[in-house]
C-alpha cells in the first residue's frame, strides 16, 4: 500500500489511478474504524482504493491487518483533504464514499454534504453513510439512498445496509481453557456502558465462587476504583491504538455488551443507530453477550451469542460463557461465522447496486 501523496494546486493531492475510487472520513476522531471494511468492498468490486484519512488513525494502526497495493493510504489533514474536494471536479475518480455524513451536515439537511464538493461534480458519484437516521426520520428527510451499517427499526425508514466488518487478517482462536476472558470496548467509569451491569456480574461469581474468569477493559478506568475483592478480575487496558486492540480482541473469548432493558440511553442500538462492537464480534467472529431484545435487529440468536432478558440474568449469561465446552463454542462461532458471511455478500451487492444506480 502507498503513503504517498502529489500536488495539485500547490495543496497536497491523494493517488488517483484507473479505476479510483475515494474513501474519505471526514470525522478526525472516530468511525475511522469502518475505513477497512469499506475499503474491502470497494477492492472486491475491482476498484483501486485511495483512502482519505488523517495521520493520525493511520498510525494508530488501522491497517495493521490489511495489505493491499491496490489501496492507497494519503496521509493529509482534513483541510487539505476539504481544499482537494472542493477544487476537484472528480472527472477522474468512480466515485466517493464518505463515511461519515454528520461530518458534512446536521443529518437533516444532506443537501448540505454537497455543498462540499466542486460544483462541476457529478452527484451520481457522490455516496454518503450515516450513523443514525433519527434526526432526519424525524424532520421527514431521510433519503433512502444513505448508506447505514445496518437494518433501521426506527419509523419504518430504509436504507442501503453495508456493513464494515472486515479488518484485515484474523485468526479465528478457540475458547480458553483456563481463564475465559471477557472483552469490554469502553471505559470503566461513572455509568458509561451501564458498566454497573458488568461490576455487578463480577460481583456475582465471585460469590458464588466462580473465578477462573477475566474482564479485559479496552478503555479508560483504574481498577482501584472497583471494589477490592474484584480487582483480580479486571486487566484495564486503557485507551489502545487499532493494532492492540486487534490483539486484545483476538486473545478473547466473549465480547461484551451491557444494555439494559427499558434504558432511554440504549435505545438508538435498537433502532436508528448501532454500535461499532457490533462490528468487531462479526469481523472476529467472538461470540457476544446481548440482550435479548436487542439480538434479532442485530443478527444474533441463541445460536450465535449468549442472550440474557433481564439486568438480573447478566451474570448468568457470564457463567454459561464459562462453563461451555470447548465444542460448544466452536459450534457458537461457526454459527456466527455463517452470519458474518451472509452479510457480507448481502452488503456487497447492496453496495454494488447503488454504485450502479
């Protein structure tokens, strides 16, 4: 992959070869994480990949598990990347995808995104994905051409679902024998992520004498701040670049949601937006734990991840992790893998479909 960058204008310009097709994220602070699934779909479709990013999610290792020459990493800042858009008519690239559409408007009002662009482009070419749709369903201007990572459940408003899982090179690891970990991507702090769910279920084996378990914590938090006699369960890793995380989630057995039923705050992971752990359970096939209401929008079941129904049922849902055989788990990620597959092919010719109008 290239690093490479020309001028155009006396301003920094990305590679642009036959067949390019732009990848541009607009946010500098998250969603980056989608770039590799995206730009997978893209080269499957025979495309050439010049990737719009900021130095710094590429040196965070984005792309640590993905190799391509035929995707071209540009190395530019948001302005100069807003300052190309806007002086290019695009009259040599297939198209643009934009990642984040929030970045560009209020999420009401998408004419706004093309105010960003050349006059002289074509808006054919121009593809936007949105994180949440609620805004716009609400306002009456949902557009059923925006791209979302997934099925909406909000006012019945459709989209064209395609669904970044992909981050490179896996490998698929069996249940650990000894200590089953269980893998968290947020913080452990205040009431972010109801992690009171997740202390409490410690909690709960601890007392019942369950301990052959570990919490791994991808995110802010000190393990002085939980009670003492949990401390031994928590490996705070605190906030990591891709490549760690990537490491951390393939050593894991379990990844962990935490919602509650009836929570205002969860809502939208059932209905107008997602989460991006969703992404990472498919994309490293390991099996979740969900709540069950929660599970069928987001394309798990009772064969494919740990289901609970109420806030009292979460640590049983930790201790059937625990105590599934090996063989049982293989079966749970075979399961899961054959939905992750599934999906892909059907995003792929979603996205496929609306390149080509």
């Amino acid at each position: 992959m290239e690093n490479i960058f020309s001028k155009f204008f006396g301003q920094k310009k990305p590679v642009i070869k036959e067949n390019t097709f732009l990848l541009w994220e607009p946010c500098s602070k998250s969603h980056s994480e989608v770039i590799p699934g995206y730009a997978k779909y893209l080269r499957d479709l025979g495309y050439h990949v010049s990737v719009l990013l900021t130095p710094e999610r590429y040196k965070e290792g984005l792309f640590s598990r993905y190799k391509d020459e035929n995707i071209s990493l540009n190395k530019l800042s948001q302005k100069d990347i807003k300052k190309f858009i806007l002086n290019s008519d695009l009259s040599d690239v297939k198209g643009v995808l934009v990642t984040t559409s929030g970045k560009l408007c209020d999420e009401i009002h998408f004419d706004e995104c093309f105010e960003h662009f050349n006059p002289k482009v074509d808006r054919k070419k121009l593809f936007f994905v949105s994180h949440d749709c609620k805004n716009a369903a609400d306002n009456g201007s949902w557009r059923e051409s925006l791209i979302t990572l997934r099925e909406l459940n909000y006012k019945g408003v459709k989209s064209v679902v395609v669904n970044p899982h992909y981050f490179g090179e896996i490998e698929i690891t069996p249940k650990n024998e000894d200590v089953v970990n269980f893998i968290t991507i947020g913080a452990i702090q205040g009431k972010r992520n109801n992690n009171e769910l997740i202390i409490n279920a410690a909690k709960e084996l601890h007392e019942k004498g369950i301990r052959n378990f570990k919490i791994t914590v991808v995110g802010k938090g000190h393990v002085k701040k939980l009670p003492k006699e949990l401390q031994q369960y928590f490996d705070i890793k605190g906030r990591l670049p891709f490549d760690k995380m990537y490491n951390e989630i393939e050593k894991a057995d379990f990844i962990l949601t935490s919602y509650s039923k009836g929570n205002e705050q969860h809502l939208r992971y059932n209905t107008t937006g997602t989460s991006g752990t969703f992404q990472l359970v498919y994309g490293f096939v390991k099996p979740c734990i969900i709540l069950e209401e929660f599970a069928p929008l987001n394309g798990f079941n009772s064969e494919n991840a740990i289901l609970y129904s109420e806030d009292k049922d979460y640590s049983k849902a930790f201790e059937k992790g625990i105590k599934m055989s090996p063989e049982e788990y293989s079966k749970m990620q075979d399961a899961l893998k054959k939905y992750k597959d599934e999906l892909y092919a059907k995003s792929l010719n979603n996205l496929k479909e609306l390149i080509n109008g």
